[in-house]
C-alpha cells in the first residue's frame, strides 16, 4: 500500500548488545511494509555488530568511525542511506503490530508534514506515557519542553485521551519519522548538542522552513528510557542545561530573546540550589559546567542564529514551569 514511499528503520547503537537482542525481533517482526532495517553503529567496543549480523543477516549494517553521539551518529549513517522516510528509533523500543501504517498514511496523504512521531509509552509499566516524547511534545514561553502526557516527572496514565492525530511543536528523537528530504535541506542534527534536545532544535528549524509535525496516536510503541544516559546520570543533567539554552539562542525570535536567556539562566540557578538541597551536589556542578560551556560557544551560536528564520511560532503564553510548580498542574488538559 505504501511502496512508493520508501522507508529506512535506523537504530543508532553504541555497545547495546542486550538492547538489540531483546528489541530488535520486534522491530523486524513487525516489519510488513518491507521498510529496510539498518543498525548504526556508534563505534562500539562490544559485540553488537557481531551479534547482529550472525543472528539477523537482513539487517543493514553502517559503521560510524567515532562515537559522535546521537546528532553526529545519525548525520554520518544517514548519508549512506537512500529512502523518502527515515524512521530515527532508539534501541531499546518495542514496536506494536501494523505500528508504521497509520503514520505512512499521514506521510502518504499530507505532503507538507515533514516530522511524525508515534504515541511513546512506558515499556516497565506500559499503562503510563514515557518521559521521552510521550504524546507529543511542545515548547513553553522560556524554552522548556513539555509533552502531551508528561509535565515535568509527572507521567499521565494512558486512558485513550491522545488517540488522535494531531500537529505537535516537537516530535521525540526516540522514535522520529522525518522526510529524507527535509532532514538534509536543513543540514541534519546541530553536532555541538551531542545528544539530547537535538530534535527539539531540528522540529523547530524545520516548522521554521513551512512544515508541519505530527502526533499519530493510533501507533504505539513502549520506550524503556534512559538506556545510553540514565535521568541520574550527571553527565545528562549537563547536556539538558546546556542543550536548552542553546536551542534557545538559536531559535527564539529577537523580541523574547533577552529575557528568555536571562529568565532562564536565574532559573537553572534555582535548579542548581535545589540540587544541593537534595544533597546531590554533583548535579549543581554539572548545570555550572553547562553554562561555562554555554558561555564558551555563545558567539558561534548567535552565528548559527544569523542564518535562521524565525517566527514565533511557540506557545509564549504559557509557564509550564509556574503551572506545574506553583500551581500544581500536573496534566496536559489543566495547562493554560
């Protein structure tokens, strides 16, 4: 039904043996629109390749020299891949039976939608949204991205309420569907975030262009989370930091700009605070080594900023921060 859309499944890996055991049979199980399957290999030292070609020999096999994370992993393994569709999905997702048909069929149907995302739910309790993209994401007025489903760590039971489809600020990189053409029109992932809120970057450069992203609730996939870089890990916590700030010089029209950047810097401030309250001190370090790091590459970032469109097509009105915290919002549909 949807052979003239050819479809690359690309699963960027990095020493994830036990993740490509355990997930990768459903991905190929549930493979019936004849989508190529390809690992991405981030220049692992275990096994995985080995693994993989010895007990799936259809799988694609591309070999990347250097682990350059997730942006840089996906922007080399992409060059070397000819499809309309690419499917960026993480290694340790398990995909659902006749998943991919309702979102060709938006592919298919609506030319001018460049980005689609599936509806993520916890793989440990596959009755809650997961953390990652849950159903849909969208950015408030000073940068911090928030998702149907998920406000901050607070995760929404699924009771069917996003089973639609529906356009979206951002769509998750756990499991991101975009047009072949669109990801090298704009160049692919910013390599400088390394990984995490490179998506974000990208869906908004990318709506910036003209195109629109879409949830598709109808497709469901279970997300384990936290596979390469555990919420505990610091190492997370400093590229979050950074990473937001980052898309937000880059993308942020001129007349919120300063007050953006300045709100959320004081912001981060109070994060690092209630990191050394919660006696987890290494965190506080790891949001100052994100604005050292902000600081340093500043200049370079108001020179991506230059050669951007940008519209203020984010939602200015609201304070996910204020409504979540102060007035204890904790579900998409209370937002204001």
């Amino acid at each position: 039904m949807f052979a003239d859309l050819k479809t690359a499944i690309v699963i960027l890996n990095w020493n994830g043996r036990q993740l490509l055991e355990e997930f990768l049979p459903s991905i190929i199980n549930h493979n019936s629109n004849g989508a190529i399957v390809y690992v991405a290999d981030n220049a692992s030292s275990d096994d995985s390749i080995r693994f993989v070609t010895k007990n799936f020999p259809t799988v694609k096999i591309i070999i990347n020299k250097e682990n350059g994370g997730y942006a840089k992993g996906y922007n080399d393994a992409l060059q070397h891949i000819e499809a309309d569709l690419y499917c960026l999905i993480n290694s340790d997702i398990q995909v659902t039976k006749n998943w991919l048909i309702p979102i060709l069929s938006v592919f298919k149907n609506e030319e001018n939608t460049a980005i689609v995302q599936p509806k993520l739910l916890d793989y440990k309790d596959k009755t809650k949204f997961e953390y990652a993209g849950a159903g849909g994401g969208f950015v408030d007025f000073l940068g911090y991205p928030y998702c149907r489903g998920r406000i901050f760590n607070s995760l929404e039971e699924d009771k069917g309420q996003y089973d639609d489809t529906k356009e979206i600020f951002w769509a998750s990189g756990a499991c991101f569907f975009i047009r072949s053409e669109v990801f090298h029109k704009l160049h692919g992932f910013d390599e400088d975030y390394f990984a995490h809120q490179e998506e974000i970057d990208l869906c908004w450069r990318t709506q910036n262009e003209g195109y629109n992203i879409k949830y598709v609730g109808t497709s469901t996939v279970f997300h384990v989370g936290g596979a390469t870089l555990q919420e505990s890990n610091p190492h997370k916590t400093y590229l979050n930091f950074r990473n937001s700030l980052f898309t937000i010089v880059k993308n942020v029209p001129k007349q919120y700009l300063l007050q953006t950047v300045f709100a959320r810097l004081v912001l981060d401030g109070i994060a690092g605070l209630k990191f050394t309250l919660e006696l987890r001190p290494i965190h506080t370090w790891s949001i100052l080594k994100a604005h050292i790091s902000f600081y340093k590459n500043l200049f370079k970032f108001i020179k991506k900023r230059r050669k951007l469109q940008r519209k203020s097509n984010y939602n200015i009105h609201t304070s996910v921060v204020w409504q979540h915290f102060a007035l204890g919002k904790n579900t998409f549909k209370d937002l204001t």
